[in-house]
C-alpha cells in the first residue's frame, strides 16, 4: 500500500535515539524482551486504529515501572496520546500519513526494551475529474434571496460559488424552492408553478469532456411533463438549437415508467435520441442520469433506486442504444456550459458536473 513503511526500515532511524536496551539490544543488565513488532496499513479515507502493545517479557519485566512513548513520523504530522500499554489513541493523521512509535520500557529511569509499531494511510488516488458544478450540503433559499431584487424570485443567483438565473417561466413561480443540504426541492405544478434554473458550469467546455449527473426522487405526477434536464450552448429557458433534453414523465403523453430523450434541432424541431419506457414509476422511485459530454457528443445512462449522485465518473448501468449526434448531425466542437433543471411538478433534484482534466 503506497506509504506504507515497514518496522524495519523505520526502526533504523530511530537507532540514534535509543538508549541501550535489553532483549537483544545490548547495554542493559535487565532480562527484558519487547513484544514483536506490528503494523497497521489503512486506506485512503480510513482512520488509524489506536494501538495496545503486548507484554513485556522477561525476568526483569515483572520490574518495569514505567513506558515513555515516542514517534518519528516520515510524513504526516500523527500524534499519539495514552499511557501504560496504551490504548495509544492515534490525531492529526490524513491520507499519506506515515510513521512508527516506539514504546521505551524503564527501570528505574533506564530503558530496557523498545516495541516498535509502525503505521500508514494510504496517499489518496490521483484524480482526474475536476468538480464544475457541486452544490455539496448548502442550504440556500430561492424565493427570499438573491434574484434581481436582492430579496429573491426571477433573476441571477449565486449558490455555492456558482452562476444560476431563475425565471417562472411565464408563471406565477413556485410555491416553494429551495436547497435544503445539497438538495433542490421545488414545490409547483405544470399549470401556473414553474421554476426554470440555468446553471453556468462556469468554463468553456468546448474542447473538454465531462460528465453531468441528475438524478430526482418526490417527483410528482404530471399531466405532461413532471421535470425536464437540459445540456446546451445557450444561456435563456428553452429548446434551440445543440440542446440535448431529457423529459421525465412523457411518452407523447403523461406517463411517469417514461423519460424522452431527444435533441433540438431548433426551437420546435427534434431529433429523438431513445424514448426510454417501461421503466420504474419515477414518481415512487429514484432515478438517475449520466451524461457523458464531449462537444456535440453525448453519451446517456441511468439506473433507478437511488438519488445519491455518482462521483467516480462512470457509465450507469443501462446506457441508450443511440447518443446525441444522431442522423446528419455531425459531433463538432460546442461550448455546451449551460445545465438547464425545469422543475414543472414537485421534485427534490440533485446535480453535479465533473470534467474530465487532461495533463
């Protein structure tokens, strides 16, 4: 495991700090052996264990009357607090964090054996995915805050470092909408309650692959449409054209075991990607969407069953037969940086946007 050091090796730098010991060590008139040697490797992300050493052996062990504990960290900055044989409670280590400690046993005020213990956590993976777009666990309230007046409704937003703009889309707006720990709820109805939210990724994507994830649970019913996802290269509500929508809850009518995905061609006119039936009420069941962008390009997955949002990067378990640049439509260069989350019914709706980093 990266990091990890063995007793051995770290034992040799702290040769210079001993004293003379017994059990091998030489220098000591007292028939005192140390425990064996041990050692912890954990993963990234895992905390260390504390340690309790094993007995002292011996003659003279019975005349131990005191343990000093002592560490030599080769990275990190671990401490280590307890007494005796411990338990030795281990603070302060992170990923990369690596070391030994060594328990100096004393008659007398001399020491006469050492047990040595050695640890690592594991330095965490490279990553080759920067976050775009992460609205993490922030509270924040749309209808009281930002918008154009300063005091919430239509207008610019900023949430979590990042650019969104509300409008109602011709509506009297939402009865509520909000992100409540990372969550957007929105609380509405197809009629006369719409939120639209564009989110900006913030970058110029054109030339960069990323993946955006959607996903939604509490999603209403719907007499059309429940909720709508759009990735495009323009920044006002609507379809035009290099817009890739995905349509919960339709299938030429109201049907919530459907999702349409399809491709604007211009404002009115589509390429139909797949229409996705049969699936899961999506009212009752979470559902999830990946959306693998490269350009004009698109690859599309998802699953159901859980809202948590995927961080790895990967393809979901059901990908679409077919991907966005369908038919004539060539895959060319397009600067698709908007996210648009149309929330017609009610929904509690998740997202996030990672971009693939090329050295």
């Amino acid at each position: 495991m990266a990091g990890r050091l063995s007793s051995g090796a770290v034992a040799a730098g702290l040769i210079g700090l001993r004293k003379p010991s017994g059990g091998g060590g030489g220098g000591s008139a007292y028939d005192v052996s140390p425990p064996a040697a041990t050692s912890e490797a954990v993963a990234a992300g895992s905390s260390l264990s504390a340690k309790t050493f094993g007995s002292f052996t011996g003659a003279d062990a019975a005349s131990i009357d005191g343990y000093t504990l002592r560490t030599v960290n080769a990275s990190g900055s671990t401490s280590w607090s307890g007494s005796g044989l411990g338990p030795w409670t281990p603070s302060g280590d992170a990923d990369g964090s690596a070391g030994v400690i060594a328990l100096d046993a004393t008659i007398g005020g001399v020491v006469v054996a050492t047990a040595l213990h050695d640890y690592a956590r594991a330095a965490a993976a490279a990553s080759d995915l920067e976050t775009l777009i992460d609205f993490g666990s922030v509270n924040y309230n749309f209808l009281t805050t930002g918008g154009t007046s300063g005091t919430g409704g239509e207008g610019p937003h900023t949430v979590n470092g990042h650019s969104l703009t509300l409008s109602f889309n011709g509506t009297s707006g939402p009865d509520s909408l909000a992100f409540v720990s990372g969550v957007l709820q929105h609380v509405g109805n197809v009629s006369t309650k719409q939120a639209y939210i564009i989110v900006d990724l913030g970058a110029d994507v054109s030339d960069v692959p990323f993946v955006a994830n959607v996903s939604t649970d509490n999603l209403g019913a719907s007499s059309g449409q429940s909720f709508i996802y759009r990735i495009a290269k323009h920044s006002s509500p609507g379809a035009q054209d290099d817009t890739m929508g995905a349509l919960f809850g339709f299938d030429g009518a109201a049907d919530d075991t459907s999702i349409l995905f399809r491709e604007a061609i211009n404002a009115s006119s589509y390429d139909t990607i797949e229409q996705v039936t049969s699936i899961t009420d999506i009212s009752t069941t979470p559902t999830r969407v990946a959306n693998h962008v490269m350009g004009g390009a698109m690859l599309i997955s998802f699953d159901q069953g859980t809202a948590a949002l995927p961080t790895d990067g990967q393809v979901l378990s059901r990908a679409l037969v077919k991907h966005v640049a369908i038919g004539t439509r060539i895959a060319t260069p397009q600067n698709r940086r908007y996210l648009h989350l149309f929330c017609l019914e009610n929904v509690h709706l998740r997202c996030n946007v990672r971009k693939l980093v090329i050295a």
